[in-house]
C-alpha cells in the first residue's frame, strides 16, 4: 500500500529533476546588484553619502527587482 507522501511512477519514467528556478541572467543580475551595494555601502563608509545613496537606489530599486523578475 503505497504512503500518501510518495507518488507513484510507473516504471517507463523517470522521476523529475530539480531546476533552478532563476536563469543565468537573472543570476548575473542579482550579482551585478550585489557588487553594487556592497560599493554604495563603502562609498558610504568613506562620507560620499550623495553617491552611495544613489548607488544604494539603484542597487536596491532597480537591479534587485529586475534581476528577480526577468
């Protein structure tokens, strides 16, 4: 008697693979966002507040939501 947590295949098929869910671009995205913030973070650090925070923005608004999205 088969569990209720297992399903059954029949023996012609394979189980399914596990995919990634996010593609290459939306990971080089998400690391080019990273990259990004970790300098807005240090531009910060060394008092150009102005250009962190816009590299924080951009960081933060627009390449995290892109990368996540596409």
């Amino acid at each position: 008697m088969p569990n209720s947590r297992t399903r059954a295949t029949s023996p012609g098929t394979a189980p399914a693979t596990r995919r990634f869910l996010l593609a290459r671009r939306n990971l080089v995205i998400l690391a080019a966002a990273v990259l990004v913030l970790v300098v807005g973070y240090l531009t910060l650090a060394a008092g150009h507040a102005s250009a962190a925070a816009l590299l924080l923005v951009v960081g933060y608004c627009i390449l995290f939501p892109i990368g996540i999205a596409l």
